[in-house]
C-alpha cells in the first residue's frame, strides 16, 4: 500500500460538565462526546520524510500542526521513512469541534494501516492522550461518555439521526483561556446543568425527544459572558426554529438541533449572510 485516505470527523458534546481542576493542568470533566458527518480528508502517501501540505486554510503547515505532531510521535515509537500528509480542511480551527484532534487521529489510524504497525485502537488512544484530551475519543468515534479530562471512554449507543445547524462567528476561542476563566468564576455559578443521566438513559431508548431535552453545556455561561456573540448565536438559531441550541465544547461554535434537513436548510439561509462558517450536518 502506497497510500491511504480516510475521513476525519468532526465531533460535538451533547452534554458538558466540569468537576473541578487537576494536578496535570487539565480540568476533570464529563462529558458525551458524539461524531458528526462534518469532516476534513486526510491522505497518506509513503515518504522520505514526515511533509503536510494543507489545503482549505491558510497558516496551518506548520510542526505545530498537530497532524504532523502525530506523525513524528508515532515515528519516535514505532520507526518507519516517512510520510507526505495532505489535508483538506473543512472544520473551522478553535471552534469546539476538535478540528485538530481529528486530524491526529486520522493519521495515527492511517499509519497504522499504511505501515502494518499492528496497533489496536486502544493502543493508538493512548498514545493520541499525549497530543490532546480529545484525540482518544476521535480514535474511537461513535458517541461515548468521556470521564477524566475525556480520555477515559465509555461506548454508548448512537442518538437517532440529529440533524444539526453549526455557526461558528469570526472569531476563534482558546480552550484554555474558557477555562481559566471558568476557574475565576467568570459567569458565575448559577447556571443549568446539563442532564448526563438522563442523556445517557435517552440513547439507550433511543428517544430523540428526551435526548435533545437533556442537552446542555456547562461552559456556555463563560464563554457567553466573554464573548457575547456566542449568546446571540444561540438566540438567533432558537428563534430561527432550532429545537435546541448548544455551544460547542469550550466555543465558540455554536449547534442547533433541527427536526430534519429541509429546516436545517432554512436556518442555515438565513445565518449564511451574518455567518459565512454557517454548516448543515448530522449525528453519526
């Protein structure tokens, strides 16, 4: 095999709650991480030399970039030339919707395959914790409930298909600036949890209603208070016809639920013109 493609999904939080901070400067959350059909291409080619090429957006062909960071991990553990990785980006950058994580995970698996690494899902979680919180999840995909600083995964049934109406506004969001803030109170404490237990009992029954009822993010209230465009987003998706609407991990992408695809279609004409990364896509 001289190379591979693979989709990277996209991924939001149908519920979010933080419980407190930890020693490794990350925050104990729990969280239920769903895929999303939105998703970026990865290609793999056999190289020389670990290269990216980056179609889609500017600024993102750097060693930084944490496609070519899981790349130069895998290499340092299990030794192989090289490779070219091109990547067509689709998912907005710093919007909550693990952009990068994807990514990651999507070279890691694609590794394994080109190269016959013979490493099992697990064995590339682990090793994706150390690029980023929701790298392990992207690996295993699907909806699960992520306990932790979201490493720690346990599988859930899939949701019946969520049609979905993301915004994301101009403007990007740093996870750990939301929740420094979220430490200093910012919003203060009197906010809406969300329902995990019920969330959870929902997927099982497959009960759309009580799924979407159940729906919440904890972060919401300080991400809104810094950047009130996020709150404006959530107004105008709920009085545009969204039956719910949720911020995007730490922001500040915001996803609407929709009764089906025509009325993600209506929403989405109408916030195109105020927001151009306005995206209609649904659960997996």
């Amino acid at each position: 095999m001289q190379e591979i493609t693979l989709r990277a999904y996209a991924k939001i939080n149908l519920t979010l709650e933080v419980k407190g901070t930890r020693d490794d400067g990350y925050h104990e959350i729990s969280t239920i991480f769903q895929s999303i059909a939105l998703h970026d291409t990865v290609t793999l080619r056999r190289a020389e030399s670990i290269e990216l090429e980056v179609k889609g957006m500017e600024g993102l062909q750097r060693p930084e970039n944490l496609a070519w960071r899981a790349a130069a991990l895998l290499r340092e553990r299990y030794p192989f030339p090289g490779v070219k990785i091109i990547l067509e980006k689709n998912i907005p950058v710093a919007a909550g919707l693990a952009g990068g994580s994807t990514d990651a995970a999507a070279v890691l698996i694609g590794l394994n395959y080109l190269f016959g690494l013979g490493l099992t899902p697990g064995m590339l979680a682990c090793l994706g914790e150390r690029l980023g919180a929701d790298v392990p999840f992207c690996i295993l995909g699907g909806t699960a409930l992520g306990r932790g600083k979201g490493e720690r995964l346990l599988l859930l049934p899939s949701p019946p298909r969520l049609w979905l109406v993301i915004v994301r506004p101009s403007f990007a969001v740093s996870s750990r600036e939301i929740y420094a803030s979220w430490d200093a109170g910012v919003g203060g404490k009197d906010f809406v949890l969300p329902q995990e237990e019920e969330a959870v009992a929902a997927l099982y029954h497959g009960d759309r209603q009580a799924l979407v009822a159940s729906l919440g993010n904890a972060l919401e209230k300080v991400t809104c208070t810094l950047y009130p465009e996020v709150k404006a987003i959530k107004e105008r998706l709920l009085a545009y016809g969204a039956e719910k609407a949720v911020m995007c991990g730490s922001g500040p992408a915001v996803f609407g639920v929709v009764p089906n695809r025509e009325e993600a279609e209506r929403i989405a004409r109408r916030l195109k013109p105020k927001y151009p990364d306005t995206f209609i896509t649904h659960t997996l």
